[in-house]
C-alpha cells in the first residue's frame, strides 16, 4: 500500500528557504534517510516556501487566484515522501525516522490513488489539494466517481503537463507523528493545527508561474476547496 507523508514545519525557519546553508543541511539528513530506507520510497519532493506559493479557490462560480505570503499559515506543509509499506506500522517505522518529527511533525495517510513520478525538475509544480474536513468525499461513494470522472477529464486536457499525483483515504486514517524529549508520540488524525486537510495532490510541469496557475485553476476542487501551487525544489540542479 502506498501512503502519503506530509513533512510540516515553521514556514520562518531558516531551513525552509532553498539555497541557505541549514536548507542544505536538512537535504544531506533527508539523503541518509533515502539511503538507508530508499527501497520503500516511491515518490516525494521538496518545496518551496509557500510565501512564492499560488492559491486557487473557487467562489460563487467564479476562480480566484491570489499569490502568497499567506499570513494566516504559521505552519506548513514543506516537502512529502510516497512511502510503499505493507501497513500503517512499517509505514509511520518509515516516517519517525524524518528529520521533520525532530522540529513539528509529518502526517502519514494511506492513499487510494498512487501515479507515480520521475526525477522531479527545475520546472516541476505541485498543487496540494485542501477540503474542509466536512467536505471530503468518501470513495467508492457515487460522488467520489462523479469527482473521478471530472479528474479524468483534467488529466486528458492536460495529460502532456502532469507527471503523477494520487487520492487519498479520509482524514479519519491519517496518523500524526511526533518525537518530543526523544519518546514517539503518535496521534490518531490529520495534523490537528491545520483548519483543513490535504484531499489529493497533483504535480506537472509548467514554464512559468502564469501557466503552473493556469493548470492549477483547471484542477476540480470541492465546495470550499483550495490548490495550494507549489514551485518543486530541483535537487540536483
């Protein structure tokens, strides 16, 4: 089974900002991890601040794209992992040895859907698609195939963009993970300080932030749903 790990932190720490000594850093302890674990690793990227990020939301008919710094974020999302794991105890095995349970906290959840990616490039965006709890479809529900067929039409219309993605089950099966004063705390849940919960993610390829927006407006969203657009972080450039 393939599961979705959120790496969350302070969107002011240094190490959150490509190119710094400390971001460098945390990249060499995250490499340790991939060749120690890299067997069950499947997918992930770091990114870029959310204060260079794009949010789409759709209201009243109408889409509204707005540019970061978005002050109301304290914390954020700042890279993921796709971890391929017989269950959810090999998978959070996996996730409490990230560097990122040390200063906040990831969050593993299984996924429904996995398409998976290759080397991620300079030109590379994701968009993270946020719901409010209430509004997440459960799948294998009659809406849930009304949403795949919308999706599937975004994938036809911008197949020669997209580079992979995946679903995710609710937010009831996600497990918030945590070191403090060295113990493994584990929490039934999505991260409880975020007011909504990641639905999904896309990543594709776009020459410029116009067309990474473009594409990202494309993307069917809930009632109330957000894309958070993302600049991926190219590591071997």
């Amino acid at each position: 089974m393939h599961y979705l790990v959120t790496l969350i932190g302070r969107e002011d720490t240094p190490a959150a900002r490509p190119g710094t000594p400390e971001f460098d850093a945390e990249v060499t302890r995250y490499a340790e991890f991939e060749e120690k674990e890299g067997a069950a690793v499947a997918g992930g990227a770091a990114l870029f601040p959310s204060a260079e990020a794009i949010q789409v939301r759709r209201s009243a008919g109408q889409t509204l794209v707005t540019d970061g710094p978005f002050t109301e974020q304290a914390e954020v999302v700042g890279g993921f992992y796709v971890f391929e794991a017989a269950d959810l105890d090999e998978a959070i095995r996996l996730a409490r040895q990230l560097p990122a349970v040390e200063s906040d906290a990831v969050e593993v959840r299984p996924l429904v859907e996995w398409l998976p990616h290759d080397t991620p490039r300079a030109d590379w965006w994701m968009a993270l698609l946020w719901e409010q709890p209430a509004a997440v479809v459960e799948p294998e529900t009659p809406e849930w195939e009304a949403m795949a067929v919308e999706h599937a039409r975004f994938g036809e219309k911008y197949a020669e963009a997209l580079r992979g993605g995946g679903a995710l089950r609710p937010p009831s099966t996600a497990t918030t993970v945590r070191v403090h004063d060295g113990q493994v705390l584990l929490t039934d849940g999505p991260y409880p300080e975020f007011a909504e919960v990641v639905d999904g993610l896309y990543l594709f390829t776009a020459e410029g932030r116009d067309r990474a927006a473009e594409i990202a407006a494309a993307i069917p969203l809930g009632v109330g749903g957000r894309a958070e657009v993302r600049q991926i972080v190219d590591l071997d450039a």
